[in-house]
C-alpha cells in the first residue's frame, strides 16, 4: 500500500482544546484523519501483536509544537506509515487493516445506519444493495456474490474497482481497486464528484485462470461482459476480420467462443493507462502504457510509434516520486506531479533506472505488486491459508475515549483463497517490492531533489532474485 500524510486539519475537543488532525491518503485517495495519540497507540498494538521490528515511532514531546516541529511530526509520521506500507506482514494485520476501517467511519462521522449502495457490472447492468456504511469491502462484496449467483470457489477471481466509465464513447479509467479495511459506501461518498462507480472486475493476472472459469455460466458471463467493454474501449487490439468475427459470435451468443478468440489478442488482460511521459527510450518520449501478462508494455508514440516491454520479473525495485509545485516536474509536462521509477535489468549486469511521469503512477505500482504477488504466491507449494480466530484489540477515538474491538479477522473476506500467510508472509516480512515515496515541496524551507534518495528504503522486487541467464 501506498500511504501518505500530505496536509493537516485543525480541531477542537469537547473541552475547546485545539489538536491536529493527521489526513491520511493512502494509494493516492483520501481515507481517514487521525491523531497523534491515535497513530501511537496503532504502534503500540501492533508491538504487542507481530513479532517483528516495527519503525521507530515519532516521539512524544513534553511541550506544546511550534509550526515547524507540527511540519516535521508531519513527515515523521508519514514516513512511519509508509514503512508499514511496504511491509506485507503489516499489511495483513487484522490490527491494522481494522485501524482503518474504524477511522474511515470515525471521520466520516454522522452516517445513518442503513444506505443504498449502487454498484456496476462493466456493461453497465446495475445492482442495489441495502447495506450498512460500516460495512467493509468483504462483506459488500460476500452479498454481490450472492446476488449474481457467484460459486464460492470462485470468490476470489473478482473485487471491487473504482471506475470512470463513459457510456458513450466505451472509455474506461481505473482510479483502484476497494480494499479489505475501507467502506466502500464511504470511499464513493467522498469521490462522488468524480462521476465515478464501484464497478464488479476480475482480480488476477494470470491467463491461466480463464480455462476453468470459462465453465461455470456466471464466471463466463463476468469475463465476457468485461471483455467486450475493454474491446469497444479499444484496450484490447482487434483487427477489422477479428472484429468482424466477434460481432457474429456476439450476435448468435456464443460467449464461450467469442472469449476463447479475445483471450489471444493483444493486451488482453492488460490494464491500459492514459498517456504519460517516460525518460526511456529516450528524455521526454511520449508513450501508451499497458500493464498485464507480468510485463510493463510501452508504446512509443514518436516518431513513429513502436512497442517496449519490460518484465516484471527483470525490475530490481521501484519507487514513486511525488513532485510538488513543479520543483522537479518533467520539462515537457508540467501537469504531472507523480512518477514511477524502477531499476531494470536492462542486459546481463547492467541496470538502468526507467521513470515515467504519470498521475496514475500509484496505480501503475500497485499493479506491478499484484503481479508479483501472484508470481510468489506461484512459488509456495501447497501453500494454504489459514484465518486467525478473531482478536481483542483496542481503538483509540479522537476524543480519547477507547474502545474494545473483537471480530472476525478482515481477512477473512472476498480475497482470503488468494493472499496466502503463514510462512510466505513472514518471509516477504522485511523484503517486499512495494512503494517508497519522497517529496519535494519548494513552499518549505528544506527542499528534497530527487537525487537525494538515502533518507528512505528501497524495497526489492523478490522475483527479481528468481530469473537466471536464460531469462536474460
């Protein structure tokens, strides 16, 4: 996960005591405000709760803060959560992805106990359901699956997106898929300007998958469904006779057929993003990104348009950089304020760090994570996943006041069948391809250039470690 603590709020308790609030974005989208008090005692709990060394956390100070101490127990604060961010045995603490639910609710305070939440299939086919705010993703999720009939062995396959969708024209933007530990009626509230949806999306990388999943009538129906909105939104390349037979096979419904065509085209699978700027292959080259089939797809639109792939298996590490008030922007861009950069090994002993500035950059890092996610998970043979009896815990609210939380685990939702724990999380504890993020901000005093890039970890990519000369 890709967390950040970008700004601050001022508040006042029911004693007229002024205290700040902490707002916390994580993969890029506002989540929650929290405290200070409130992030230590997440700190505390998780101590007690894993055992492995967690960051250091910002220390308590005996006096009230002047505004440059508030700035720098901003950025302590958020470098401490970005390092939990990056640790996947953190990550999958009930502790944790509970902390942010229970804040999630705790700031979008006054909701009524029961709402109507719509959610969209990619063509566009609506289901309402009568839910609670609180409820997480998993459990919003359980009752989509019962709506459309959906086998349990199947659950994991699909999740949850936030989506921009144009019916009109087929385009389609992915913002990023709902998470375990948020409420998704909460999430769309707060991105309801957007002209956004919660859309139904297939959840994995691997191609593999479609063969069995082209069997059962629902699977099929979702996959297809999808398929054919990524094809009218030009995701998918089709040639004019490939088309051609599509439409009949659309026609006469034969779906089974129409996939068993479409899963052998270009960048099906793939997740398509608007276009960006990347250093490589040369400064500035404007190009068409795609993610999917464990690659990083680039097309070069000038001068002559032309394709670059980079493996997922090949990429050492990565990091975003997160560019304010144009300090570092890219010369030829100016609108982008965020970039992705990874070390790739570009021949035997040569590596070369790749940028590409994007707005989308932190979804472009959490799809890389996902695939590599699924490569290890590959790796573990019979591997399975156990839930953990729910646990007592306690949350700290903004006033104070505390409260014991006991539960089913979070994890035990839609997604538990593909995250396997156990062994392979501890051993991926303290070494996990993920995120790290730096700013640099010239309304500050201090200005970090992006050549300085000792104050935060790299993290390493662990299939990096796996290819041989003969993936070379």
């Amino acid at each position: 996960m890709h967390f950040s603590i970008p700004d601050t709020q001022e508040f006042t308790d029911g004693a007229g005591n002024a205290y700040v609030g902490y707002n916390i974005h994580i993969n890029g989208l506002f989540h929650c405000t929290a405290r200070y008090k409130q992030l230590h005692n997440l700190h505390v709990q998780l101590s007690k709760d894993l055992d492995i060394p967690l960051p250091i956390f910002p220390p308590k100070k005996l006096f009230p803060l002047t505004a440059v101490q508030q700035e720098e127990r901003r950025l302590a604060l958020e470098k401490y959560i970005q390092s939990i961010g990056q640790n996947v045995a953190i990550n999958n603490s009930e502790i944790l992805n509970g902390f942010l639910l229970n804040a999630q609710q705790e700031t979008a305070d006054g909701l009524s106990e029961h709402e109507t939440l719509d959610m969209f299939l990619m063509n566009g086919s609506k289901i309402s359901l009568n839910i609670s705010p609180g409820e997480h993703s998993g459990e919003i999720l359980k009752k989509v699956y019962k709506h459309i009939n959906l086998a349990e062995k199947y659950f994991f396959h699909f999740a949850l997106f936030i989506v921009i969708q144009d019916e009109l024209s087929g385009s389609i933007k992915i913002l990023r898929k709902l998470q375990e530990f948020e409420s998704p009626f909460i999430t769309h509230k707060y991105m309801s300007s957007t002209g956004s949806r919660i859309v139904l999306r297939k959840n994995y990388w691997d191609m593999t998958y479609d063969v069995e999943l082209l069997n059962d009538p629902v699977t099929l129906n979702l996959l297809y469904i999808q398929t054919a909105a990524e094809i009218r939104s030009r995701w998918i390349s089709v040639t004019k006779e490939v088309h051609h037979q599509l439409e009949n096979l659309e026609k006469s419904g034969n779906r089974k057929e129409y996939l068993n065509i479409a899963r052998y085209l270009k960048y099906y699978g793939y997740i398509q993003f608007a276009s960006c700027y990347c250093d490589y292959p040369e400064r500035g080259s404007r190009v068409l990104l795609a993610i999917g089939g464990n690659e990083l797809n680039l097309r070069v639109l000038s001068p002559e348009e032309h394709e670059v792939v980079f493996k997922v298996s090949r990429m050492r590490c990565w990091r975003i950089t997160t560019i304010q008030n144009g300090t570092d922007r890219h010369e030829d861009n100016n609108e982008c304020s965020l970039e992705l950069s990874f070390e790739y090994l570009i021949a035997r002993n040569e590596l070369q760090w790749i940028t590409i500035a994007s707005e989308q950059a932190i979804l472009m890092s959490v799809c890389l994570q996902a695939m590599i996610d699924e490569l290890l998970q590959k790796c573990v043979v019979g591997s399975k996943n156990q839930a953990e009896p729910g646990k007592s815990w306690t949350y700290i609210m903004r006033d104070g006041q505390s409260r014991i939380v006991t539960g089913s685990p979070l994890r035990e939702c839609a997604n538990n069948n593909h995250s396997k724990s156990g062994p392979i999380i501890k051993k991926l504890a303290n070494k996990w391809s993920a995120v790290t993020s730096k700013k640099s901000n010239n309304s500050r005093a201090t200005v970090v250039n992006k050549s300085q890039t000792t104050d935060l970890d790299v993290m390493e990519n662990n299939v990096f470690c796996m290819i041989g000369d003969d993936d070379l």
